[in-house]
C-alpha cells in the first residue's frame, strides 16, 4: 500500500488510518464500554463520542502534525513553539507525569494475565491478601525498573509483537463471535433487544461519572502526527485517513459490544462490576474458545500476549516518557540537574528512582483495598482520570497555533478547517469535554477512592511546580 511519488515514498490514507486504528484501539476498550455502560447502552455513547470528539481530535492533531511536521518532540514540541519553553517544560511534566499511574496498573495487569495463563483463572489469585498482591507487583515493578536502568531494547521489540498479536485478536475475535451461532447454533447464547431504549443510556451519575473511560479510550492519535507529511496529499487525504479511523474505532466498538452482548447478561455484569473489569477480556476469549470446542486455547494465547505486552509496556513506559522530559531542551532550565544524571547505560537513574518513588508508593498504597479484583478496577478508572489530562496541552498548542496561523500556515500545511471561529469553537470544546469528563471521573461513594482520585492529579500537578523552584533556588545560591 505504499507507492512512488517525485522520487519519495507516499502513503495512501488507508495505510495510515489503519495504522492509527492499531495505535489507538484495543479490545479492553470495548470490554470496559460494555461493564461500565450496562451492555448495549453503550451503544449511544460511543458514537456520540466519536463525533462531537475523536474526529476533531484527531483532524487538530492532524494540523499540528502538519504544521510542525520536523519536530520530533511531539506535543512538547507544538508548545514551544506555540506558548514558548516553559509552558513546554508543563506539558512535557504532564505526560512524563499521567504514566505514574499507569506504570502501576501494568505490573498489576501482567500478574493478572500470569495468573489466566497458568491456572486458567484467576480464583487463587484473587483469594490471595491483598497485602500479598500487592507486594508481588511492587517487586514485578522494581524488577522492570531494573530493567529500563540497563537500556534493555528487546522490550521494544516484544511489545512490537504483543501489540500487533494483541490487535489481531481484538478483530479477530469480533469474526469469530458473529460466526459462532452458524458454526454452533446449539450453544448458548443471549439474545439482543433491538429495541431503540436497548441502545440508549440512562443519564444518571453512574453515566456521567463514567465518561471519562471513553475519552480515554480513543485517546493516543497525537502518537500518528509524524506521518501527516508522508502521505500522499496530505490536504486532501489526511482527514480521509481520519474519518476512516473513526469508522473503523465505531465500527469496532459496535461490533464489539454486540458480540459482548451475546455472550454476557449485564445484570450479571453490573451486578458483578470489579470482576468483570478485571476479568472481562479473558472471560469473553474463554467463552469463545468453548463455542469453537477448543476449551480455554484463545483465552491461553490472549493471556500470554497480554503479560507479554503489560510487561514491556511497563518497561517503555518507565524510559521513554522520561527520556521525552529529560532529554528536551526545556530540562535544564526547569529541573534539578540531579534528575539529569545519566548512568553507564545511558539511562536517567534518579528520574528512574522517582519513578519507583511515586509509582512504588502507590502500588503500597492501594494494599488497603479489599483484593486484587478492586485494586485493578480502581486503577482503570484513576487511569481514565489521569491520562487524558495530557490532552488539555493537544487542544491548547491548537488554539495558540490558530492565534499564530499567519505565522506557521503555509499553503502546503493541512488544516481542519479554514474558519477560524470554528477552529477556536473546537478547540475549546475539546478541552472542556476532556476537563468535564476528567472532574465528573473523580467520584467515587468509596471515600479511598474519592480521596485517590482527587489526590493524584493535584500531587502530580504540584510537584511538576515544585521542581521549577528547586532548581530557581539552586542557581540563586550558586550565584
């Protein structure tokens, strides 16, 4: 799918939207949709979101790709150039800064899947004390912080593998499901009311609470900005490769959620929430294997391919974020040089021990929770809250560019749209969906949990302003 132009490779659109397609979706996003939307009411939600907020998403990261198509910083980089280097320095802490979090909720996942693909369960697992889960993932993430001291590059291609692997089961497994009833029409399956009320959701606070799963499930375009330019005609083919991406995620996430609805009854699963959102992809792969009477194979693979790409994820994950903040120009002048210290491997080893000090003590501190089942729903939705934050600093560097277009824009750069008040009018609304969604995430009735949610973005936040005074107060005594 690639051919010659003027002597230099060009992409078509559908090789790019098929690439985004596997950067930004995976089968736990639908997973989550289903537990946390009540089955086919999720339905409603995910095309609602697709369309007031993935396409103009996406299409703004579109321009900046376009605009700035030689940096290689990414959204720090849209920043710099754009609001200048301090403001860069804050959202190169802001997605150093969201991975926190999700650092912890890999080590918690790759023993999950450990767990599904040894005993094919998870019930030993989960009896365990939860003190006890807890200090096994602590020593998993010690273990691959140890890892990413030693610059260890085979992770990366391992995750390469897994996440390819890992994509193909996710539509693969779509194929399969609405194959199953003419291949075993004698299994036991749900049947689907396709009445209009099935597929529309109850506005409640359970809803709007929720909202911040499906922002950050389609979240991650701004990772496919470096290939706006090696399209062929870009202008034209860019948002193409766009709406096709949103047609494919939609169609995906439809597809998904109707096979899901054949194979579980949400009053079980609502009624049964920390299990099946810790569980729900393994259970569905198990399911799928017992109609196609090959017993837990599927499940098997997706577990390995899962611990497999959890581990290197963490790996990536605790290096590359750092080396995206420590390695910019922005470093010097905002953080302590301490933090700057590279070992014989070529690794930040003190932004590497902060690492273990931040992610570490959370994974201590969720040892209260009463099991593992609740220590990782807890961690998808601290993750749903946190992540898309680093999205806010997407949607500014929009908007100041739009300020600045007479400056960047040229007649070979892409852009959403010509109108500036519409470009304004998105960019602000995607950064108001993305903060609405993020503050409604943070309730919880558990008050640990409330306490949790609120507390991390607001520590996280305060030490990236923090760091900035150290080194101020640094370079006054050394004057």
């Amino acid at each position: 799918m690639i051919e010659t132009h003027d002597n230099s490779k060009k992409m078509l659109w559908t090789t790019l939207a098929t690439m985004a397609f596997s950067i930004v979706w995976s089968f736990g996003n639908v997973v989550n949709g289903f537990v946390y939307f009540d089955g086919t009411h999720v339905i409603f939600s995910w095309i609602m979101i697709f369309l007031l907020f993935f396409i103009p998403y996406a299409l703004m990261v579109g321009e900046l790709g376009s605009v700035f198509k030689d940096s290689e910083g990414g959204v720090a980089s849209w920043v710099n150039a754009t609001m200048g280097p301090k403001w860069a320095y804050y959202a190169g802490w802001t997605f150093w800064a969201v991975h926190i979090v999700y650092i912890s909720s890999k080590g918690t996942g790759g023993l999950r899947g450990m767990a599904w693909g040894i005993f094919g369960n998870t019930n030993w697992y989960d009896g365990l004390p939860t003190a006890w889960t807890q200090l096994a993932t602590l020593v998993v993430f010690l273990f691959f912080c140890w890892v990413a001291s030693r610059g260890v590059q085979v992770i990366k291609t391992l995750s390469t593998i897994a996440g390819t692997s890992m994509f193909v089961m996710s539509i693969l497994f779509i194929i399969m499901m609405f194959a199953a009833p003419l291949i075993n029409p004698h299994a036991s399956y749900f049947n689907i009311s396709w009445n209009w009320k099935n597929f529309m959701p109850t506005f409640n606070m359970k809803y709007f609470t929720s909202l911040s799963i499906l922002v950050f499930a389609v979240g991650g375009a701004e990772k496919i900005s470096p290939y706006v330019n090696k399209l062929k005609d870009p202008t034209k083919n860019f948002p193409k490769a766009m709406i096709g991406l949103a047609v494919m995620v939609m169609i995906s996430a439809i597809l998904g959620t109707v096979a899901m609805a054949m194979m579980f009854d949400p009053k079980v699963v609502s009624s049964n929430l920390n299990e099946y959102i810790s569980n729900g992809p393994y259970m569905a792969f198990n399911k799928l294997g017992q109609y196609y009477h090959v017993g837990g194979l599927f499940m098997y693979i997706y577990s390995w391919c899962n611990v497999i790409g959890q581990f290197s994820t963490l790996v990536i994950s605790i290096d590359a974020p750092l080396r995206m903040l420590l390695g910019s120009k922005e470093a010097k002048d905002f953080i302590p040089k301490k933090l700057l210290k590279l070992n014989k491997h070529g690794a930040y080893i003190n932004g590497i021990w902060l690492i273990v000090a931040l992610s570490g003590g959370l994974i201590l501190l969720q040892a209260v929770m009463p099991n593992a089942q609740a220590v990782m729903a807890q961690l998808v939705k601290l993750n749903s809250i946190v992540m898309p934050i680093r999205y806010f600093w997407v949607f500014a560097a929009y908007i100041a560019l739009r300020k600045q277009c007479k400056k960047f824009v040229t007649d070979n750069t892409y852009q959403m749209t010509t109108h500036q008040g519409l470009a304004f009018t998105a960019g602000i609304w995607c950064f108001a969906v993305t903060a609405a969604c993020c503050i409604m995430g943070m309730y919880s009735p558990d008050p640990f949990t409330l306490a949790l949610n609120v507390a991390t973005p607001i520590i996280l936040f305060l030490l990236g302003l923090i760091l900035p005074a150290i080194k101020h107060h640094q370079e006054a005594k050394m004057n």
